[in-house]
C-alpha cells in the first residue's frame, strides 16, 4: 500500500462530491458542493461553527443516514467512482472502505485488543493469526504498539485521552479502508496528546486518504496538503493548503483567515 | 466545563470593561461590602439553614424508620432462640426425643407398606382386572339407569308408603317407571366386554327394576361371583407376595405398641414437664424475693415455700425414669421387627406380576435391608440417650436454620425448622427468574433499539401497567386460570415428555413462579430499558462507523456495554419475587414439606409453602409472644436479611460493571 510513483504523477480522486445540495428536512445545509479528494492526500475542511463542514464529511460515509429526514437532494457522491447512493450500494462495505474518527474519542468498553479487532470480526474475520496481525499493525500505525503490547487486553477505558483517540485510529485503520475521515480529532485533547496525532496524521497520509474536519487553522496548515473552506453550506474556496493560506483567492476566504469573523 | 469557565472570564472581562466606560456610581466602603448584612431569624437560626434541616430530616426520616424496622424486628425475634431452647429441653427431658429416635425411622414403614400394597395390588389385577372392570361397569350402568329414571322411581317410593295404599296410582306410577327405565336401559352404552346376551339380560333386569327391591339383579351377582373368584385365584397365584406383604404391615404392630405406651407416657410426662417449669419459674422469683426481703420471718416462709415447690423434679425424674427402663424391652422389639422384616425382604418373589409391580416390589426389596439397618443404628443411639443432657445453644440454632419440619399446634412436639420454607421461597423464585429474564431481556432490547415511536408508546405503559395489578387479583387469576390451564396442559398426551406431566396439584411453585414472573417483568424491563438507554450514543456512532449492522451493534456493543444495569434489574427483580407474598399464599400449594427433588425437573409441580406466605398466614393466628410468634418473626428476620443482601448485591454489580463510568 506504499505510495505508488505512477499514482502520485495522476492521482485519480477517491473521493468526489458533484454539485450536491444536502437538507435536513425543509432546511438546506449544503449547497452545491462540488469537491475531488486526492488520492493518498490530506485534505481539511475549515470554516467557521454551523458551515456544513461535518455534514459534509459525513455525506462521505453516509453517517447521516441515520438523521432521519436528512437527504441529498441534487448531485452525487463517488466514491472510487462508484456513487454511495447507488441501490445495489451495500452500507457495511462503504463504511469498511471509509473509516472515521469521532471528535471525542469513544472507545468500546472492552480490552484494547477487542476494540481493534471489531471493526474485522463484524466483517466475519474469525482466525485469530489474521486478528492478532491486524491489531498489531494498526496499533503499530497509530504509534501505541509500543506504549500498550504488553497490555492488549486492558479495559481501553483506562486509558489516557490522547492513547484513546490514538486507538480510535488504529480502530478506524484496521479494516484498511481506502479513505480515513476525521472529524475534529483533537478538539478534545490537551495539545501534547494533540501534537502526537497530527504527527500520526502525516504516517497516515502515506496509505490513506484523510479527510480532516478542524476549527484549527494552524492544524490545517501543519496536517493538509489540500484545504477546503466552507462557509454557510457553500464551498468558497479548495485549493492546495499553501495557496489558500498564503495567497486566498475569494476575499471570504481572505477576511476568514484573518479572524474578521469565526 | 472549560468552555463555560472561559466563557465566564471573557463575559466577565467585558463587563468590566463596559463598566469602565460607565460614569462610576458611588461605591460603597470596601470593609461594609465584604461584611455579612443582617438577616432575619427564625428562633435564633438562619432561615436557609432551616430549610437545610427540613429537608435533611425528611430525608432521614426514611432511615430511621428502617433502623426501627430492624431494632423491632430484631426484638421480637430474637427471643426465639432461648424459648426454642427450653422447648426443645423439655422434648428431651420428657423422653419425646426418646420416642422419636425409634418413630421417625419407623415412619418409613408405612411408604414401604403403601407400595408393596401398590404392587399387590397391580399383581392382582394381571388376572382379575376385567372381573372388576366388569362389575364395576354393571354397577355404573345400573346407577345411571337409576338416575335417568329417578323421579317416577321416587312418585312410586312415596305412593307405597303411603297409608293406605292406593293400588291404582301403584299401578299407573309403576307402568310409568317401567317405560322410563327401559328407555334408559335401552339408551345407555355398554362396554364391548360384554356380550351381547349378557347387555340384553342387563337390558332386562334394569328395565325392570323396583324401588321395593333392594336384591341386586341376578347379573350383577353372578358378576360379583365372577370377580371374587378371579380375586381368590389371583391371591392364590401371587401367595407369596400377599403374605410377604401381609407380614410386612404387621411386623411394625408389636413395635408400634410399646412405642405408644411410651409415647403416652411421654405426653403425660411432657405435661409434667411444662408444669415443673413454671414452678422453677415460680422458685426463682420466691428465692429472689426471699434474697431481698429484710423480715426475717416472711424470708424464711418464702424460702420454705420455694423449698417446698423442688419435689416436682424428683417426680419428673421418676416419670422418666419409667420410659428408659423400658430400654432393653424397646430394642428387642426393634430386633425382632428387622428380623420380620429382613425375612419377609427374603420371600418376596423376584418376578411377581406386571413390569409396573416387578419394579415396586425390586424397590422395596433393596430399602427394606436399608430400613433394618437404620432401625438398629436408631435403636443403637437409645442406650446413650440421656434425658438430662442440655440442648446447647449451637443445636437451637442448627434447628432453626437447617430444620427440615415446620411443624406447629401438634399434640405431641412443635418443631420450627426453616429449610421447608426456604426451598419453597428459592424454587419459586428461580422459576420466576428464569421465566421474567429472557422476557423482561428481550422486550427491552426490542423497545430500546429495533421498536418505531409508536411501538414504544404502546409497549412502556403497558408493561409498566402490569405493576399496576394488586397482587390479590393475580392470585386469583392464578387459581381461577393458570392453575387449569396448566392442569389441562399436562393431560396432553404429546406433552407427556415433560418431567412431572400429567401434574397432581393445580396449586403449586410452577404456577405461583409463573404469575412472580409476571410481577417481575415491569421492574426488569423498566431497568433493563434505562440500562440500555444510558449506553453512550459515541458507542453507537462507532459501531456504525465501522459499518457494523444494526443487530451487531446491538449484541455486540450496547448490550454488552449495558449488562451491569441488565444484571442488576434482574437482581431487584429477584427481591421484589422474594418479598411477594400475596400470590405465593395464594397459588403455591401451601404444603409445609420440602419438595421431593429426587422427581428431577418435575419438583417445579410440586405445591410448596414460603417464607412470606407462613408469615402472612400464621402470624395473625398465634398468640403474642408465644414460640411460634417468635419463630415467625425469626423468619421474618431472615426475609429481610436476604431482602438486604440481594440489594447490595444489585448495587455493587451496578458499580461493578460500569464501564462508561470508569
């Protein structure tokens, strides 16, 4: 799953939105979001509270379908060209395919072994030699291995904030979905616990597709390498995080950055 | 909570600084600020704290009504165990105990006997089962034509005696009665093991009967011929079984004279007994009267008067005395008894009769050697019996606690042991747990994840409605309902698989858990629904993230992570089916015996009685203060105590298993 030359010279998008209008019953939360993720890249979602940014990370693994009269009402998803609306889409494959990291960690009540383990035994993995290896390589990913082998069927709840969103990660990463998406991972952490995954976030970059969602704009600028800024359910403005940092076309984007408004 | 404490300093800064802005007011001094004003007082004390104690001694209230519950209780029965003592001293020093070591085993007698009887019985029927059933038939055909024509059979009764006779109306009542009988006679059914001349002359006889014949109709008597024949023949054919079970009741007879002789004695003795205890009762108080008493002369006529009341117990001696002389005379009756009894064990015949008898009669043949050798291990124990050796305290309490009679109001001795109603209360409680778990489980599960708005709004008030029904009507639904349907149940021929079918009693555990189980399932499925409720969202949110569907999130993270509170809905569900008493008083059978568990899975049909239902039924029966009352306050005591402990343990495995608290 290393990073393939010949990939990275035409990175074809994993993720594309097309001109999609998203409601929550009679209000419209999104409006026309047309939007490529590219392929082994992180991406950011910024904007300020209320801009549809998680709503739109979670259009990316269907999480909200379970909103009961949220829709798309114009426009697709694709993922790997495929659109995730399609009927013949079967809902457990999307989400083993897109992983997700919640804003506060939340862990499994159970040993930190099972929590890594779930997301392959609800696949119908029962050989314990194929778990054993998974957890041992996400735990490896999300730099626990180390702090926690010896401890893998200790209650994950014992553990510090920063070691439970880091096993949230191994968690999301076991199954090897093709696109990561995290929503505000570190909102909830102290800033040494926070540096931690954002290192984490660059090891990740080499063999997943990562979707950000963060209120921080330095963390943008320090984890992405695309940015996207929404503001009231609009896109304003996507483009390589330098660009739209040091150089922001839309004045949106402009008066954002420099904190007119948040 | 960081969010609010920042958003505090910054509203506060800016009050401040919007307070800089504004012309200042004039302020106070700084020392008057910071001083406490005056408030009102009530009665010297702050109205606020008074509110404080208001609400803290309403608070308490409740606690100290459960420390009064307790001290009472404790009060009440604690008393028990010294007057259980002195009863139990009199029992021995009457020579009750005496008795009791010989009748007690010899009680098994009377099972041994019953089922040889059985076997002799089913022996016999091999070959006269269809005489009998042939006269009995004829006897049944006869009453009902009987009955059919019962009313012109009684105008006929009347007129004949009437004085003087009319013969006219004789005559017109009797053609009357003819035409009724032989209608009957003709209408009935008769069983296909009679022939077909025998029904015609059965037909003819019945037709013809007349109140003013009493002889049975010549039929009827060859019948009775018939199977007194066969019966005779049949005693002839299994002889050795008669007799041996013949012998075998009237081994005991001897036994069981000397041991009513001494059995009588014993109660007059017991008499005396109970007596002298009142008069040492009576001593004491004259001496320690006498000890206080500063007139010479009065102490010494109390002194005398308590000396004076001693000579009873010579007397009580004495009496006793008369039972254990008669020792030797008692153990060789014992001797002789299992002589008989090995030797009638002997003769019995290995193969006698039916499969159903063979296998009786085998039975009994292997318990009998038993029986004997149990008889001379009790009449063994005799010579070391001794009447004035004390009950220590440590049996008192065995006898209690591991007591297998409940016995009270008996002519000869009351014995309060506690293990017949605890089994009682334990089994009906497990069936009812085990009924109301799955049930109360699963619907919450139901309610909680997979039911839509409108299911929930239906299912919730009416499973909590169910605690909403006294529990007298439930009884009454037990024994108008349950109890048939469950009696009718087991008559099913492609039920009779079930261990204990077809049932003897429509009152007992089964029936009494099920209803408990009723009672149970609102409390366990309201808890087990908040349980479940209180899982986090977060656990659900990742659940489905991984793409897991709903029934794996369902059994694989949020019931898991709600298990604690599951448990422990089920554990007060347990105490509440503990503490019911209505219903079990009503429906368990309220047979004070321990169930026979050697009947396997089948005991559950058994009828039972309980810790809460003797209560509720003897308690208002027995006097004050009396032995029994106490023990029923003894029971009481243990009620609450495991009422208390299945609490705390329901508490401590909340505590235990909460995860998402941690």
């Amino acid at each position: 799953m290393s990073a393939d030359p010949t990939a990275q010279s035409t990175p074809p998008p994993v993720v594309q939105v097309r001109d999609m209008d998203f409601c929550y019953g009679a209000s419209q939360a999104l409006f026309d979001i047309s939007l490529k993720v590219k392929y082994h890249r992180v991406t950011a979602l910024i904007g300020p509270s209320g801009c549809g940014k998680s709503t739109l990370l979670r259009c990316i693994n269907r999480m909200n379908d379970r909103v009961p009269s949220a829709r798309v009402t114009k426009g697709e998803v694709l993922v790997k060209g495929k659109n995730i609306h399609d009927a013949d889409v079967d809902l457990t494959q999307l989400r083993k395919q897109v992983g997700m990291v919640f804003q506060k960690s939340n862990p499994f009540p159970k040993s930190i072994y099972e929590n890594v383990a779930y997301g392959l035994r609800i696949h119908g993995e029962k050989n314990k030699s194929v778990l054993d290896e998974a957890v041992e390589r996400s735990l490896t990913h999300a730099a626990l291995w180390e702090e926690l082998k010896d401890r893998l069927h200790a209650n994950a709840l014992a553990l510090s904030g920063g070691q439970q969103q880091r096993l949230c990660i191994a968690r999301a990463i076991a199954t090897v979905p093709d696109v990561l998406l995290m929503d505000e991972p570190c909102s909830a952490l102290d800033p040494i616990s926070t540096l931690k995954i954002e290192e984490l976030m660059h090891q990740l970059a080499h063999e997943f597709t990562v979707v950000i969602v963060t209120h921080n704009m330095q963390q943008a600028v320090r984890v992405s390498d695309y940015t996207a800024f929404l503001h009231l359910g609009k896109l304003i403005e996507f483009a390589p995080t330098e660009e739209l940092f040091t150089n922001p076309r839309e004045k949106l984007t402009e008066a954002y950055l420099r904190g007119t408004f948040s | 909570m960081f969010s609010t404490a920042g958003f505090c300093l910054i509203s506060g800064e800016q009050a401040s600084r919007r307070m800089n802005s504004l012309p200042t007011p004039s302020r106070p001094p700084l020392r008057s600020v910071l001083l406490r004003s005056r408030k009102r007082t009530i009665l010297g004390l702050d109205p606020q704290k008074l509110i404080k104690y208001f609400f803290g001694s309403n608070a308490s209230v409740a606690i100290i009504v459960l420390v009064l519950i307790m001290v009472f209780l404790l009060r009440e029965g604690i008393d028990f165990l010294p007057t259980y003592q002195r009863e139990l001293q009199t029992y021995r020093r009457a020579g009750l105990e005496f008795c009791d070591i010989i009748d007690k085993p010899l009680q098994r007698n009377q099972a041994l006997s019953s089922s040889l009887r059985q076997a002799v019985g089913a022996s016999l029927e091999t070959l006269s089962k269809q005489a009998r059933d042939r006269r009995d038939a004829a006897f049944l055909l006869k009453r009902q034509v009987e009955d059919k024509s019962a009313r012109p059979r009684e105008s006929l009764r009347q007129a004949l005696e009437k004085t003087p006779p009319a013969p006219d109306q004789i005559e017109v009542l009797r053609a009357e009665l003819a035409v009724a009988s032989t209608a009957a006679a003709k209408a009935l059914k008769y069983p296909a093991f009679f022939s077909a001349a025998e029904v015609e002359q059965m037909q003819r006889e019945f037709s013809a009967l007349t109140p003013e014949v009493t002889d049975l109709p010549p039929l009827l008597l060859i019948l009775v011929e018939e199977f007194t024949v066969k019966d005779r023949e049949a005693r002839t054919q299994f002889a050795e079984l008669v007799t041996a079970q013949e012998e075998f009741e009237e081994a005991a007879e001897p036994l069981q004279e000397v041991l009513d002789e001494l059995k009588a004695k014993a109660l007059e003795t017991k008499e005396k007994a109970v007596e002298f205890e009142v008069l040492e009762i009576n001593r004491q108080r004259l001496l320690e009267a006498a000890a206080t008493e500063t007139d010479p002369k009065e102490k010494a006529s109390l002194t005398k008067e308590a000396e004076e009341s001693v000579s009873e117990a010579v007397n009580l001696e004495e009496s006793i005395k008369e039972i254990t002389g008669r020792t030797a005379e008692l153990r060789e009756q014992v001797e002789k008894y299992a002589v008989v009894i090995e030797k009638a064990a002997a003769v019995l015949p290995k193969d006698a009769g039916t499969g159903a008898a063979r296998k009786m009669v085998n039975e009994v043949r292997e318990k009998i050697p038993e029986h004997a050798r149990e008889m001379r291990a009790a009449s063994a124990t005799l010579e070391d019996w001794r009447w004035d050796k004390p009950v220590s305290i440590f049996r008192v309490i065995g006898a209690f606690f591991f007591g297998t009679q409940w016995i009270t109001n008996s002519s000869w001795q009351d014995f309060y042991g506690f293990v017949p109603l605890l089994t009682g209360s334990l089994v009906i409680a497990a069936i009812a747990i085990l009924i109301a778990t799955p049930v109360s489980v699963v619907a919450a599960i139901y309610t909680n994840q997979f039911a839509s708005e409108r299911e929930k709004e239906l299912i919730k008030p009416v499973i909590e409605f169910i605690q909403a029904i006294p529990s007298v009507v439930l009884g009454f639904i037990g024994i108008s309902l349950v109890g048939d349907l469950i009696k009718d149940f087991s008559e099913w021929s492609w039920l009779q698989w079930v261990p204990g079918f077809p049932i003897q009693e429509r009152l007992n555990m089964f029936n009494a858990g099920c209803l408990l189980a009723f009672m149970a399932v609102p409390t366990m499925f309201s808890l087990s629904e908040d349980a479940l409720n209180n899982v986090p969202r977060a656990y659900i949110d990742a659940s489905d993230a991984l793409g897991a569907t709903k029934l794996q999130t369902v059994f694989r993270v949020i019931v898991p992570a709600g298990i604690s509170g599951i448990l422990s809905a089920i554990l007060l569900g347990l105490g509440r089916v503990v503490g019911e008493t209505m219903v079990v008083l009503l429906v368990a059978g309220n047979r004070i015996a321990i169930p026979d568990f050697s009947a396997g899975p089948g005991v559950i049909f058994q009828p039972a009685h309980t810790l809460t239902g003797i209560i509720a039924q003897e308690l208002g029966e027995v006097s004050r203060g009396s032995s029994h009352w106490q023990a029923l306050f003894m029971v009481g005591i243990v009620l609450f105590a495991i009422s208390l402990l299945v609490n705390w343990c329901a508490r401590a495995v909340a505590r235990r298993f909460e995860p998402h608290k941690a």
